[in-house]
DNA sequence: CTGAAAGCGCTAACAT
DNA sequence: ATGTTAGCGCTTTCAG
C-alpha cells in the first residue's frame, strides 16, 4: 500500500498513514537497494575538492543528483592511481548506481565498473582506451585562445606551463598552444615547454626553472588554475612584474581573481554546467543502459584582465 | 572461510582464493549492510562546498574517514533547513553509520538521528538544544584578537558584519567584537553592527549600508571569509582605499589571500583539522555510543596582511 | 485486484 | 572447530 499501488479504502489509507506517522516508520533504504540490486549513490572521483574547479564540477553534480533523486559520495583521489582503484572497488562493492570520474591517468582502469554494469560518466579528463560518456571543455580551442590573446597583445616568447603527459588535458591545451603559434608564423621552441603536475609547486617550479635556465620569453600560459597561481607566486617572489616584463594568462578561473593584482587573465571553463552535465549524462545512461555513448563538449570563454594587458613597447 | 575465521588447509584456502580472483567474486556490500544493521558511510553535511572553509573541513573529514574504513557522503543544505532536513531523511532512511553536520540553525531538529542512535558530530557551529559531540573553534576570542589587532592599529570607529541571529558562530563573534571594544573603553554603537548572511551578497550590502547610512567608520570586521570579500568589493567599487580610509580584517581565511591588493588580514580557523578532529571524534563515538559527548576547542591564528595596517594618521 | 510468500547476499547465531 | 540455517526489511512475483 505504501508503494501507493492498491486501491484501498482511503479512510483505511488515512489510518495507516497516520500509524505510519505516530510509530515514525522509516522505510530501510538498505533493504530496498539489497532487494532492488541498486543503490541511489553515486560515487564522484576527483583529484581534489581543494581545487576550486572540482568544487564547482561537484556542486553541479550534486545539484544535478537530487533532482534525480541520487546522493553524492565524495571521493578524492589525489592524482593517486591505487586510491581511485579503491574508491572504484568501494563503488563496485557498495553497487552504486553509477561513478562519475575525472581520471588520475588517461589509461585508468574502469573495465571492472564497466564489466559490472555500472553508469560511468568521465567528467573532464577523458579515457584513452574505454568508450564511455564524458563531457569536457574544448581545451584545445580554449589554449589556442588563450595564447592568441597573449599574441595579439604582442607577446612573442611565450612560455607553457602544462600538465603530465598523461593526461588528456595536458596534452589538448599544449596542442592548442602550439596551433596558436604555429598560425602566428612563430617556431616552436622547446625550451618553452614545461610539463608540471597541475598543482600550485608545480607551477611555482617550472616558472623557476625558466627563469634560472635564462630561457628568454615575455609571457606565460599556465595550463590550470593552480598552476597560474604557483607561477605568479614565483614572478611576485622575485620581483618580475606582471604583465611588464612577463605576461600572464591561465586556464580555468580562480575564484576572486578579480581581487588580485593584477587581476589575472584567464580562459574560463563552465565548470558548474561540466557537473550539472555528467549528472544528466549519468542520470540518463542509468535508465537508459543501452543508447551509445554520448560526448559533450563545452566552450570555454576568454576573461581578460590586467595580467595580458597589451604590450606598449 | 573468508571472514579469516575458520582454521583450514592452506592448500584448500589457495584454491579458493584463486576461484575468487578468477569468477571476480566482489562481496555485496549492501547486503553486508542489511545484515549487520550497519553501513560504512558518514554523511557531511555543510551549507555549501563553493566556500572554500567548508571545502577544507570537508576534505579533512573525507581523510579521516578514509583511516577508519568510511566513505564521505556530500550534501549541500544551502543554509536551507528544509533541505538539510531532507538529508537527515535520507542519513536515517540509508542507515548512514554517522553524520557529521554544521547546522543551518542553532535550533536544527536532530532528534531523529539521535533517536535512531546514529552517532552525531556538529563541526563550525553548535546546537542550542541537544548535546552531542561538537568540533569548533573559539570564535569569541578570534573576534576580540581582530577587533583588537585593529585597535592596536589605530583604528577607533570599528564596524561589525556579522552572520544571522540564529547561528552560534555569528553570536559568538559579534561578542569577541564586543569584548574587545569594551576591553579599550570604547563606545558600544548599535549603528556599527550589521547581521548578514554569511554570503558574498550579505558582506557586500551590509558595507553599501553602512556607506550609504554615513556612518562614521574607519574599519570593518567582517565574520567570515565570503563577507570579507563582499564587503572589499563594495569599498573597491566605490572607490574607498583600503587601509587608508577604511581597515578591513576577516574571519576565516580565503585561499590565495596573499595574491589579493590590498593582502587580506585574517583570523585564520584550522578548517582541515577540524575536519580531521570531527572525522577522529566520529568513529569513536560509533564504537563507543555510550561514552560523554565531547567539545573540542580549535584556536585561529591571526594573520595581519595589508588591509589593516597601522595608520598613520 | 489483493494478499502471501519467496528471496536479494550476506553474517551471526546455532547446531553439530 | 566447522558446517548449517535463519533472517536483516524490503520488493516482486505468483497464487488466490
């Protein structure tokens, strides 16, 4: 009768419900989902909600979850390829409805939720080997816009500062650097070419070593918040002005960026809207096992500020 | 055999390890959880993980809970007690092992959750009503060490932006604020007093009014971070220079304050380790239901940067 | 259309 | 010390 399926007498129905009301009956969820061999979890895997941009990636799956009636298990990886295996074996064991993963490693190994019938949605970075939903910026395009705002500034030595190599996003917004400057007619140095690790020492370190090698260059495109922030950190330390000496422009805002000084140019992603997406995505794929993958490329928007600003001389 | 109880031959034991890596066998977790009338997930329950205080609080809690075999379950409530309601629901309806929340409201009903016997923790703010394990920090003595720093710094005409009413937090640093005025024979002003809302919003028309009013002010303690930001907004658009016209210091520190012009002063709270202390605080009172419920007692650290410096004047 | 019964996969208690 | 069984609380199926 709970289930709202009998036709039963509704003066009936009223006492039972009020019974049901006096006596707090709680319906166990945990024997539903034993019975139903589903759960209304979804399991979020993330290098780090430290990180401003999966903070927002993870409110927008939320937000996106409770309209579909899931909850969120939050699950930080820490770029750590054997904590994501647990985190997948606790996804696997506790049958949750489905996992939306931005993976620590382009090859990361999700055969199992896939063998298992599980919902994945990649959000952000994508798999190299598995086929299944993702959505994700145009990172690419959104490098090459960045580096194209730096050019049309009149930079010329344009550092970048990307991710590992093992990484999808890594290598797409190296790409669209390098597209940039090849349609400016500039070569390609090598030397200008740093691969850090996404966080803020990373981008502290490379930025260090371009100046210590003595590599000659007028600006920076930093391939992740983080990164940005680690790199103007080291400019700010050791008394290079920005954009004077050297330009800067990152990818992904930070929040507040309007409050440094200078404000930081950056390319924003949509980074609310990439959660609210993969829960969609997520949602859809649960009720719907069979329907081919999909993948949903977002744009991402140029924010200049005062760190690009034009060069005069 | 596979709970490690049984005493059996190794040989026997190889091959069925084998057999069970082989077929893939997984344990059911939530048949696990059926049967043991227990489950291995905490749910947190926080106003919103955009702000980066909860983030880290939660991020300690998501580390500690790992140590002891729990997972994290992410809810935001939005400050909104209805939908923090909702979650209680769903904490008690999946037999969440514990929950950790910041009420939305000193007067937040957890008297379900208390009844059911799951174990509670309350971290940032307090309950007025119920006694449970409860994380902090000594907020009335962060208040006085701000309102003081801008004492010592010269400033006379100290305004306070505060949190709503009907949370401990907001109570507890308006009378640090107090205390402090009343320590250096000042006036008491009602007129200096403003109660936000604890958001960007709230920081930013609390300081438009207090301009708009003509109150005489010459600087402003702001009770936490997204207030503190709110309110510099207001001053920068309207052109007000910070410190020299108006100090300003914050509750709670803002990732990459240092990078902000002017550098945001702060009361800096150890948000992680209190995150931590919940987590540990937890899974203690899980296995020990019957032990008395602990208060434990963080101090902030005070970090004097540009927007309250010494005047001159 | 409604009520009864089987059983999801595990573990705790019990019998051997 | 080991093997067996009952049953966690629900939903689904099947019989009435």
């Amino acid at each position: 009768m709970l289930n709202g399926r009998s036709t039963v007498n509704p003066e009936l129905a009223a006492r039972v419900h009020a019974a049901v009301r006096e006596l707090g009956y709680r319906p166990n969820g945990v024997a539903r989902n034993l019975r139903r061999r589903q759960t209304t979890l979804w399991a979020v895997l993330i290098s780090d909600v430290g990180n401003p941009f999966f903070t927002s990636l993870v409110r927008g799956v939320e937000d996106g979850g409770r309209q579909f009636g899931y909850s969120v298990v939050l699950c930080n990886t820490d770029e750590n390829r054997a904590r994501e295996a647990e985190y997948i074996a606790v996804a696997l064991a506790d049958n949750m409805a489905g996992v939306i993963i931005s993976p620590a490693d382009d090859n990361t190994d999700i055969s199992a939720l896939v063998a298992a019938g599980t919902a994945v949605v990649t959000i952000d970075r994508e798999l190299a080997e598995t086929e299944v939903d993702a959505v994700m910026v145009d990172n690419e395009k959104g490098a090459e816009m960045a580096t194209g705002h730096l050019l049309e500034s009149g930079y010329r030595r344009i550092a970048c500062i990307t991710g590992p190599r093992r990484m999808s996003t890594a290598m797409q917004r190296l790409r669209g650097y390098q597209r940039a400057l090849r349609s400016a007619g500039l070569p390609q140095d090598r030397a200008l070419i740093r691969h850090a690790d996404f966080r803020e020492e990373g981008g502290y370190s490379a930025m260090a070593s371009l100046l210590d090698e003595g590599v000659e260059i007028d600006a920076i495109f930093a391939a992740n918040n983080l990164m940005t922030v680690g790199a103007v950190e080291c400019l700010t330390e050791r008394g290079v002005p920005i954009p004077d000496r050297v330009g800067v422009i990152g990818f992904d805002d930070i929040p507040w960026a309007r409050l440094f000084r200078p404000g930081l140019s950056t390319v924003r992603q949509p980074t609310y809207e990439l959660g609210r997406a993969a829960a969609q995505l997520l949602a859809d794929r649960i009720d719907n096992p069979a329907r081919p993958t999909a993948r949903l490329v977002l744009q991402t928007e140029l924010h200049p500020r005062e760190s690009s600003r034009t060069r005069t001389s």
